[in-house]
C-alpha cells in the first residue's frame, strides 16, 4: 500500500482537527488586536501555527505547511523580542487565517482554487528577515503586496459538518500521525450516519406503539408486561440517540466575533460584541439553518441599529455600541437573542412605510399595537433603512428569518424603543426529530399538532362564535381569538357529525400562539397526545400548503402534521 493510500485515511480527521485549531486562532487573534502585547496569546497562536505545519507536511499539504512556517517564525520572533503586535501585524495574521480557511477548503473539496499564497509568505518573510522589532509599518512601507481574499462578513457560514466539529478543550481523542497511536475517549462519526440512526430509532418508536396497541386489543397481559418494559429501553435508547445530533451554538457563534470586527473598520464604528450561552447544544438541523438568519440580525445590528460614534456622543451614549448575541435553553426549546443599544425602531414610522408599501390599510395601522407594527418588517422587501449599503439592505430580509421561526415551528418577538435599542428574540424546539403532538380529528381524518404552538384546548357550542368584520372570533376571558375551521380550510362539510355523547354543535377548538398572536383551530374531536417521529415531505409534496411533514401511527396510518402558522395565517 502506498503512502498516499495509507495518508488518505487521515483526511478527515486533518480537516476536523485543523477546524479546531483555526478556530482557536481566530479567537486568539481578536483576543490579540485587543491586547498586543499580551504574551501569552502569541504563544497560543504561535502553537497552533506550529501544529498545522506539522500536521499538513505529513499529510503532503505544503501550502498550508510553507504558510504555517512563515507564520511561525514570525510569531517566534516576536515572542522573543517581546515585541507587541501592532495594526500591521494584525492584519497579516488575519490575512494568514483567511487564506489558511481558503486552503482547507481546497483540501476539502479537492479542487485548486487558486487561493494566492505566495504574495502573503513573501510578506511574512521580509517581516521576519527585518533585525530587532519592527517598527509600525515597516514592511509595508518596503514592500507592499496585495493581501489574500479577506473573509467578508457573509463569510460567516456553518462548517461541512457540524457535527465533526468539537469543542477543543473537550476533544480527547487525537489521532497522533507522528506515532499513529490512536486514543479513542470520543469518536468522530459522520453525519450521515447520525441521521440514518435518527431514522432507525424513529422506525423503533413507531414499531412500539403498534405492538402496544396489538397487545391492548388481543388484551394479553403477558406481552403488556414486556411492552413496558420495551417502551423504557426505547425512551432512554431514544434520549441517547437524540443527543448525538446536538451540537453547541459555539460551532457558528465563533465566527461571529470575526465578522462584527470587520464590519467595524468598514463602517469606522466601534462595537463591543458579547456571547453568552455559547455551550447550549441545538439540533444539527437547526444549526445548519439558523446561520444566515443570525448573520442578517447582526449585521443589521452593526449597520442599521448601532449609531456613528459621533452621534452616539451627542446621545451621551459610549462611544462603542453594545451588541449581544445570548442562547440559552428552557424546557425543551432554545431561545436565541440578538440586541443592541443603538438607535431602534419607531412603530409609527414602520407603519408609515407599511402604508406606502400597500402592506397593511389606514384601517389596519389605527387598530394594530406597537408589538404588531415592530413585527412588519417581516414582510417581504420591508426596509426602513435610509439607504442601501454593502453591510446589508441587500438580499437576506427579516422575512427569511420570520420563515425559518415558522418552518420550525418556533416563535419571534421583536422588541425595540427608539433611541434605546432593540431586541430579536427567536425561540425554536431543541430536537426536530421527535416531537410531542395533540392527535385531532376534522371530518374523519386524523392530523397532529405540534405541542410547541398549543397555549390551550377548549371546548365551546358553535353558538358561542361570533362574527366580528367578516371573521369569526371567540371571547375568551375578555380576548378576541379568531377562529379557523379546518374544515373549511380543507374543503371539508364544516359541520361535524355526532360523536358519542357530544352534541353535534359542540366543538373543540386547539389555541395556538404564533408570533405572540392567537388563534384557535377549530376541529371535530380531541384523540390525545401522542409521541411522534416526524417525516419530511419531500418532492412534489416538499410545498404542500398547510401541512409541515407526516407521522406514521401505531397502527401503520400515515397521518399529517398540521403547519400550524400556515393555517393560523388564514386569519391573522
């Protein structure tokens, strides 16, 4: 076997290694830019660079090795004359991650992209060969070069495989390519995998409860007894499984750090960006979505919310806008939070712009709140900004971010006060795998309805319902609810049968909160509540209007999960 055949195996754990400790730089060097003479940030820097070189000349990678030396020996100059990192430098060091970044790439893809190299070596070369410290701008001075490809903002993307990515200080298990000792405390594995066991523990559930309810109607005690027991293996089987598909918020969020720093020198703004609750762990599916949403929130944040430092002193405000990026878990959902303490949003001024953009009526803009109106911006081409920028009022809209919170069946509030801030607040379901939902019954059929939406159930005569403006409405406790009959949304005889002792003007309605709002969802009967495994419709049934996936019952019917913000919208 060749050496190139015995290496090859290796690949991805180089990759997802070399992941970690580019990570690990992009941290150091902001950490550094903050605090140049700190020494010991040059020589963490200094180890990762020396560990890449390393480990991509025994992999055969010598761009990635020949870039890492250079940077090495620059970095160990500096720890030597404890000489602090001025702007210059900085920038290098950065230029250095982004084209390293580049490299990977290639790596991963297996195609030359033509990242430029050699100019940035040369650079580091004439920085390392100058005797004593350097002085600020020396090297530019005696030589000016164009820098690599700088990450832009929108560079701030989810890693090919989050979950190959792991926290460093938790990654134990290091394959030594020097030794080829391998220690094995935690175990790559690739998502694919992941996602087929996923399936198979689904495949589990669902065999559960059709072997229970056999059991129930053959009424044999004996099975029951063993069912039971089954169906606790299957919990735990199943809670175990769902934790290989949770990967922290760090994953994306350390990237973040890096894009709010440059959008700052674009914008000759000053920010101090905070993170808390980088360690909560969401689904790999949520993660891969939840980036470019983020990515809007703040660069929105940077350019929109927080103003110039000159205004910002007139308002008696600090001179640096205070942007935060918050995760943080309850029950089992996670809420994620983007803020700042910039300028805010004036609800009348939004719906102004809603009025000229035909978005909503004279009628509707007298009777909507303030919360109502901070929710229009959601709306498709929605802009209150001034003027285009390069920063943002271009492509991704806070309509792509209120879709994602409705696809995945979570909420979004939006808070904000002029010349206070504004605060986005996106909550979402930790796992999307297996849900909680209420079984209901509209004209002989079965739909689910995700928990995560249900405030409350209740049971009402049809008399009870009136019509307000066209729309059929229920006061509850003093509240206007609006109401929609799923049999009528489906095309359905809206009148229900007589079902057992329940008169056949009585209904049951399901209360569902999206985006802060209720509406009750009028059905025919209640079944219960019932674990489910949900299936993603894909093909032509990807855009069916109303409905967001399918489940398998116990009995083998296949049911569908009800999109319950698509119905909901019918009134709202």
């Amino acid at each position: 076997m060749s050496d190139e055949m015995d290496l090859s195996q290796f690949k991805d754990v180089f990759v997802s290694e070399t992941k970690e400790h580019l990570s690990a730089m992009n941290a150091n060097l902001l950490e550094l830019e903050k605090r140049p003479g700190n020494v010991d940030l040059l020589n963490e820097i200094f180890r990762v660079a020396h560990t890449l070189k390393g480990m991509a000349a025994t992999m055969g990678f010598d761009k990635v090795a020949e870039l890492s030396h250079n940077m090495e020996d620059v970095l160990d100059k500096m720890r030597k004359t404890k000489q602090a990192a001025d702007a210059e430098v900085i920038e290098m060091l950065f230029d250095c991650f982004d084209t390293l970044e580049g490299l990977l790439e290639e790596i991963v893809s297996g195609e030359d992209k033509g990242v430029p190299v050699r100019p940035l070596i040369d650079r580091l070369k004439l920085l390392s060969s100058i005797s004593g410290p350097a002085p600020a701008g020396a090297a530019a001075n005696r030589q000016k070069q164009a820098g690599p490809n700088q990450a832009s903002p929108d560079a701030a993307t989810v890693p090919d495989s989050p979950a190959d990515v792991q926290n460093p200080a938790e990654n134990k298990s290091v394959v030594r390519m020097d030794s080829g000792a391998v220690k094995s405390q935690t175990v790559r594995v690739k998502v694919e995998h992941l996602d087929k066991l996923i399936n198979v523990v689904g495949e589990l559930v669902i065999a559960k409860a059709r072997l229970a309810q056999i059991a129930d109607k053959k009424n044999v005690p004996e099975l029951a007894q063993v069912i039971n027991e089954i169906s606790q293996f299957t919990i735990e089987l199943q809670a175990e499984v769902l934790k290989t598909r949770m990967v922290p918020v760090k994953t994306i969020f350390d990237r973040y750090p890096r894009m709010v720093r440059d959008i700052a020198h674009k914008l000759n703004k000053e920010f101090e960006f905070i993170m808390t609750g980088i360690e909560i762990e969401i689904d790999r599916m949520l993660l891969d979505q939840i980036n470019e949403p983020l990515v809007h929130l703040l660069r929105n944040a940077c350019d929109h919310g927080i103003e110039m430092p000159e205004e910002r002193k007139k308002l008696g405000k600090p001179v640096a806008g205070r942007i935060q990026l918050n995760a943080k878990r309850e029950k089992g959902y996670v809420w994620i939070e983007v803020s700042d303490d910039g300028k805010g949003m004036d609800p009348a001024e939004i719906k102004r712009k809603a009025l000229e953009k035909h978005i909503i009526t004279a009628e509707d803009a007298a009777q909507i709140t303030d919360t109502e109106a901070l929710l229009l911006i959601c709306s498709p081409h929605f802009s209150t900004a001034k003027e285009i920028t390069e920063i943002s009022g271009r492509g991704v809209g806070m309509d792509v971010v209120k879709n994602l919170v409705e696809v995945f069946n979570g909420k979004l509030e939006i808070r904000s006060k002029p010349c206070v801030g504004s605060k986005f607040i996106i909550q979402l379901p930790l796992s999307l795998a297996i849900i909680q939902a209420l079984l209901v019954q509209v004209n002989g059929g079965t739909y689910a309805v995700s928990l995560t939406n249900v405030s409350e159930i209740i049971g009402m005569k049809r008399s009870q319902i009136r019509t307000i403006d066209s729309k059929e409405v229920l006061l509850l406790r003093d509240e206007v609810i609006p109401m929609v009959f799923l049999g009528q949304v489906f095309g359905f005889n809206e009148k229900p049968e007589a079902t057992g002792a329940r008169p056949a003007d009585y209904l049951y309605a399901v209360v569902v909160d999206i985006n802060n709002e209720k509406v009750g969802l009028v059905v025919d009967n209640l079944i219960g509540k019932q674990e489910i495994v949900i299936k993603t419709m894909t093909g032509m049934l990807r855009d069916t209007r109303y409905f967001s996936g399918a489940t398998i019952l116990g009995d083998g019917r296949v049911i569908l999960i009800l999109d319950a913000a698509a119905v909901a919208g019918v009134q709202l």
